[in-house]
C-alpha cells in the first residue's frame, strides 16, 4: 500500500508540473517542454509517447560514446572518422528537440570534409552548448518516464 501511494504521490505531482502555458500538449495531457523543440516532438511522438521515450533513452545511452569517440578524431585529425561520425548522430539531436545542435553538427561534419582548422573549436562550440542542453534532455525524458508510469 505505500508504495502504491508513492507512485500515486509522484503522479500526482508531475501533473501539477505539467499544468506550464509554456509547454505544448501532447497525448493524455503531457506536454513537451518548450525548451525543446515542442512543435516537432509533438508531430513526431503525438499519438506514440512510448516511442518518444525509446528515442530519448536510445540518444541518452548512446550519445556520451559517441562524442568521446568524435572527440578523439578530432584530437587525432581523423578527419574521415570525424565526418563519419558527425554525419551518424547529427540528426540523433533534432529527434529528441534539439535541431540548433544539430545544425552545429553539420557545421562539424562540414569542418572535417574541409580538414578545417577551426575543427577543435567547432567541436568545442558544440560541447558548450550540448552541456547546457543535455540537462533538458535527461529531465525530458524523466518526465515523459514518469508520465507514462502514471497513466498505464
């Protein structure tokens, strides 16, 4: 019985959280944060919100290696393995809201066809702004966990 009340708690909660007139509705009242891009989310994952939460978990379990192994082309001027990498995962960010990294990616991916000398500051452009972003992503996709938890 606790933890049923719990989960009711939690529930309870995220409800009032979602309640923002900054956030756009989506499926059983969730709504995407307008930090994201809340207009594509919608169109993308309106009617299937466990699709949107297995792309958010895929882009969070896969992104950290693959800037770590895009980070180490750079270092090493790899400059083929860095457009590879780039061209794989620059579209990763506009499926979980974010297409201003993923533009800044393309920029990458441009720099390393190019053996652009601006590569590493490029890539640390990117770092600096992902950094801010990464936290609207994780809090995202607990609240579209949390939110699915409560309405099964």
């Amino acid at each position: 019985m606790i933890e049923y009340l719990r989960e009711w708690d939690k529930c309870a909660h995220s409800t009032l959280r979602m309640k923002s007139t900054q956030e756009v509705e989506v499926n059983h009242g969730y709504k995407f944060s307008d930090k994201l891009n809340a207009e594509f989310l919608q169109e993308s994952y309106g009617n299937n919100l466990e699709f949107g939460k297995k792309m958010f978990s895929i882009f969070l379990e896969s992104i950290d290696g693959d800037l770590e192994d895009l980070q180490l082309a750079i270092h090493a001027k790899d400059y083929v393995h860095v457009k590879g990498v780039a061209h794989k995962i620059k579209n990763n960010f506009t499926w979980v809201g974010l297409p201003q990294l993923s533009s800044v990616m393309y920029k990458l991916e441009m720099a390393a066809g190019n053996k652009s000398q601006t590569l590493k500051d490029d890539f640390n452009e990117f770092l600096s702004l992902f950094k801010q972003e990464r936290v609207t992503v994780d809090t995202e996709y607990t609240r579209l966990s949390d939110h699915l938890s409560c309405n099964q």
